[in-house]
C-alpha cells in the first residue's frame, strides 16, 4: 500500500511522512476516526514506507523486495494483530488467521468489520484480542531477530483488546524495544483501556469529502461523475457505505434485466427462452431469487400505479420508468391481483426448498397466460 493509493488525507500523510523522513516515529502511533475512510490503509503505508528500501517523491517505490512483501501482507518484520474468535482453539492468536486475514485484506482495504465476521464465518460473536496473543507478541518481539531497521506491529481496533490483554500489552507498549513500533488504528477509540490509549501518540482522521469518495468511485467503480456524486452524498464521507449502496444498485439493475426479459419472452411465448430465463434466475441462490420475487411484485404493483397517471405515487428510477411507459398497459385490474398471488406462491415455493427452475419455470408459464387476460 502507497501512500498515493489512499483517498483524501493529506495532512495526515504529510505528517506521518514527516515523522519518518526524521526519525522521529512515536512508539505508539493511533490512527482513529470513523470506520471506511482508510485509516488501516494510512498504517499499512507507514509500515511500506518505513521499510522500503527506495523510497522517492514521498512515497515507497512498490517494486523493492520489501515493497512486495508489504503488498502481498508476507513482509517479515511486520506484524498483523486483530480481533478474531475463539473457535476450539485453546490459545488463540491472530496468526491461527492469517490465511483469512490476508484474503480479507487484499478485497478489504477499507476494512468492512461485517466483511471480516464472514471471513471469520461469526456473525453472530464479537471477536476480540485474547491474552495469548500478548503472551505470544512478548514472546516474538524479545526472541526473534528481525532484518529491518523497525519491526512494526499493526493492530487493527484495540478496543477490541480484551482486560488482560490490554494490560500485558501495555507492558510492551510502556517500555518498548528501541527496534519496535506499534501502529494501532480504531473505529472507536473511546473504547480502548484508558492506560493504553493515554501511552499513544494520536492522528485523527477526518471522514472523506463526498468529492473524494466520488472520485475513488469513479476511478475504481467506472461510474459517471453525477452518479458519484450521488452515491457519495448519502455515504457520509465512508468508502464501504458508498461502495455498499452501489452494490445494491447493482443488483437492482440485474433484478430489472431479468424482470424484463421475463415480460418481453412471456408476451412473445417464447417457452424454450422462458426455461433458459429460469435456469437464470434459479442460479442466483435462493436468497436472491427471493429478493428477485420480491423485487418483481413491487415492479408490477408500480405499473399498476403507473397507469393511473399519478407520478407523485411512483418510486422507479430512471431505467424502471424507461420500461414501464410501454410495459405499464399490459398490467391492468384484471390481472394484477393474479400476477401478485403467483409471484407471491413462488416464494413460499422456494422459501420452502422447491426446486427453483420449476417454479420460476411454472411462473413463467403462468404470465402468459396473464399477460394476454
Ligand atoms: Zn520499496
């Protein structure tokens, strides 16, 4: 991670950058501030920048041996500490994790937590450091011999430190190796023990700008620049709500595709085109088909309203409005409530194991029928 591939922030880097260029890097450096603005990313370019081997204009050169270590989280003198869960395991350490942390980051450098309760596969428990992985880091940093010039020790949300773990971690953080730096960086640094946070030497981030976050979306997400910048508007300066949102629309774009090719095959009772749409739809699993189902009985219900020609009752966005102006007519008073009730009996069929390319199939069927009554 570079500096330059960072959103926003420049005091920050600048600052940080400073701290290096002089030697003069605190023991413990925290980096806090809301959640999805890239403060892990900062720290990760700190670590690059403190080991690469050829830094120039600011930054880290990217292609030295240390540099590609950093990139692919393998760099021998770094160390990664962060929240996990317990699991059957007797002692456990972030290291026990490493293969899903790594995963983890390469496709969450702005750290979505929920992101990182599915990797852990625990939605449902709050992870958190354990003592042993102090235990262990004392261990480490006293008996390993290390190439750089800094060992650097990242650790993702210290609130998350538990009682005894904080206070063996204080120890290392109080009376630090003059070769160790500790980078801590929290969502929610009220949280964290007291003793710790008062040993640190602190950076706040700012959340982005919404010119900011929409400028990384369309750099990364190839989006117009007034589509950016409403996604940016309602994300509050955070890069995992915007990127979140688009997600989203993504998946209504996808919902509306299929609903039209829905209408359009079922009107042309094109039945062998009508089996392969329901293969289609059947190979979204069975929480998106029903969120497609879903999606669908609100469409129809729209069109119906469509009809009655009061716009300050419809809620379609661009695309939904552009189809429904010659789809509309075929939804009517005679066959609405049916189309709704087979949409309808299609979900309880799928919500209850029903083999989803028959009953989509048998849905398909059904709206020719009802699109011609
Ligand atoms: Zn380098």
């Amino acid at each position: 991670m570079k500096f330059n591939d960072i959103p926003g922030h420049k005091r920050a880097k600048t600052r940080i950058r400073e701290m290096i260029d002089s030697n003069r890097i605190p023991h413990a450096l925290l980096i806090e501030g809301s959640s999805g603005i890239g403060k892990f990313m900062l720290a990760r370019a700190a670590a690059q920048y403190i080991h690469c081997e050829n830094h120039r204009d600011g930054d880290s050169c990217g292609t030295c041996p240390s540099c590609v270590q950093h990139q692919t989280f393998n760099h021998i003198d770094t160390r990664f500490v962060f929240p996990i869960v317990k699991g059957k395991l007797k002692d456990p350490v972030s290291d026990d994790y490493i293969v899903e942390w790594r995963e983890y980051l390469s496709k969450n450098p702005f750290m979505d937590f929920q992101e990182w309760l599915k990797a852990l596969d625990s939605l449902n428990s709050q992870p958190c450091i354990y003592a042993s992985e102090s235990d262990k880091l004392t261990h480490d940093l006293n008996f390993t011999s290390h190439k750089a010039r800094y060992k650097v020790v990242l650790i993702w949300l210290p609130e998350r430190l538990q009682e005894a773990a904080g206070n063996k971690m204080l120890k290392l953080i109080e009376e630090p190796h003059d070769d160790t730096l500790f980078i801590l960086v929290s969502n929610n640094s009220k949280e964290i023990l007291p003793t710790i946070y008062s040993r640190t030497q602190r950076i706040e981030l700012k959340r982005l700008s919404d010119e900011e976050v929409a400028v990384y979306l369309q750099n990364n997400y190839s989006l117009e620049s007034t589509d950016a910048l409403a996604v940016a508007h309602l994300a509050e300066g955070s890069i995992i709500e915007a990127t979140n949102a688009l997600s989203l629309s993504k998946e209504r774009q996808r919902f509306l595709e299929l609903f039209m090719s829905l209408m359009r095959l079922a009107y042309q009772r094109r039945v062998k085109e009508l089996k392969d749409w329901a293969s289609d739809v059947a190979s979204l699993g069975r929480e998106q088909e029903l969120r497609f189902l879903n999606y669908c009985q609100r469409l129809i219900r729209e069109n119906f309203i469509y009809n009655l020609n009061v716009q300050e009752l419809n809620y379609m966005n661009r695309d939904e409005l552009n189809f429904s102006k010659n789809f509309a007519r075929f939804v009517n008073e005679r066959n609405v409530v049916r189309i709704i009730d087979e949409l309808d009996s299609a979900s309880v069929d799928i919500s209850g194991n029903g083999n989803g390319k028959i009953v989509l199939f048998d849905l398909a069927v059904q709206m020719i029928i009802l699109l011609k009554s």
